[in-house]
C-alpha cells in the first residue's frame, strides 16, 4: 500500500473490490450463467489445454477427439511417434508443435510416476500442483490454472488472450503486463469465490463484444466502469472512472 499526502491508505492501481464484484455481476447479466467447462482428469485437462492454445474451441475439441481414437490409452499415446499424433491432431492447427509437446509431457509423467494417474492432485495443495505442472516441459501459468480451475475445482483464473485483453482495458491489469505477471497479479484482483467464473465471463465478453481491435463500447454493459472506453469513444465522459494511479 501507497500513502496519499493525508496520510490516509491508497490502492496502488485497479478498480476497488466493490468495482471487481459489480464487473462480475454484469458479466453474468450480460451472458448467462457463467459455468466452467468439463472436469477432467487432469492429465486429460493438461493434454486438451495444450491443444487448445492458439485455435477455436471448436477445433481443439475436435482434435482432442481424434487423439483419443488414435491412441486410445496413454502408454499407446506416450509410445507413438511425433509425426503420427501430429496427422491424429491436424485439425487444432500447430500440430508439428503441439504434437511434440504433448508427447513429451506425458512421457515426462510417465517417467516421474510410473504410469499416468493424478489422482493425487486432488489431495494436494495449489501450491505443490502448480509446481509439478510447471516443472513439466512446455508447461506454462495458464495451463497450469487451467487443470486447478476445471480439472480440480481450485480457485484459479487463467489469462488467455481474451482475457488479458479485456483485463487491462478494465484496469484490472495494468497496461503491457505479461501474461506471465497477469495470473498472480488476476488473481490478487478477483476474489476466490468469483475467480473461475470471472474468467469464462471475460472471456465470453472478449469475444462477442470487447473484441482485439476496435472494441463494441456502445453496446458494452461495463462500459460506465471502463476506463479505456473514453478513449475509444472518443472523448472521456462526464463520471468515467480512472483508476491509473
């Protein structure tokens, strides 16, 4: 915490709590009900995670699809060869670097636990999870929340694109923030309880409205809260919140 010439506490950026809550409850407002995805084994969630980067749900559903008829079980998939799980996953794009990817993780939990069960991670702390998973090669913050969040029910928010995005446009990520920085910095923002479904919220949002680009900020029900959209509407308006410093 910074201090203001008074002497009084002052948040060092971001919206207020109540700002983050009122986001949330507009966001589900605005689309629906804001349930998570499947729940996974989370080796399963790990290997759909790792297809899903860069494509459509759509296409990385499909491919993860077509994987599992290929190689049925993991030891079939761990003992294949790179250019034929790449032909099983072509249609999730990225297949000559996907493909590799995934083999060497699960080659990798092979090594490490004998066999390909994770069970334990329901027993285990975020804390000894994320380790694990991040010491797997390839392995980054938002896969790693992805299986806390969907696979293990913990309260994580990954940061995709979408939701990098629309994040920094609320100020709740500062501007040029990595995505490595946004899921602590996320995470610190939104609290637990709101944490997963504020991720299928900005990301549902990022995608129909608050788009890459020029966002829709006439239609936008945050955009009173928003203090990127004066500069998009073209000049701030009367009431519009900053919360840069």
């Amino acid at each position: 915490m910074s201090r203001s010439p008074s002497g009084r506490s002052k948040r060092a950026s971001g919206p207020d709590p109540g700002v983050v809550r009122e986001i949330h409850r507009r966001l589900v407002r605005a689309h629906g009900p804001l349930e998570p995805p499947r729940r996974w084994d989370p080796l399963e969630e790990l290997v759909f995670t790792i297809l899903s980067q860069n494509t459509s749900d759509v296409n990385s559903e499909r491919a993860y699809a077509a994987l599992r008829a290929r190689f049925p079980t993991w030891e079939v998939l761990a003992g294949a060869r790179p250019s034929r799980v790449a032909a099983a996953i072509r249609s999730g794009g990225l297949a000559r670097v996907k493909a590799p990817r995934i083999l060497a993780v699960v080659r990798e939990i092979r090594r490490r636990e004998g066999g390909f069960d994770l069970i334990w991670m329901r027993e285990a702390s975020d804390e000894e999870i994320d380790g694990y998973l991040s010491s797997l090669p390839g392995v980054g913050p938002k896969t790693v929340a992805c299986v806390l969040a969907f696979s293990l029910g913990r309260p994580a928010l990954p940061v995709d694109t979408h939701v990098h995005r629309v994040a920094t446009r609320l100020g709740l990520l500062p501007p040029g923030m990595a995505a490595a920085k946004a899921h602590p910095a996320l995470a610190e923002r939104v609290p637990p309880r709101l944490r997963v479904s504020m991720h299928v919220g900005l990301i549902r949002h990022g995608r129909t409205t608050c788009k890459a680009g020029r966002p829709r900020c006439e239609e936008c029900p945050l955009v009173d809260l928003c203090p990127t959209a004066p500069s998009i509407l073209g000049g701030k308006r009367d009431g519009a919140p900053d919360w840069s410093g």
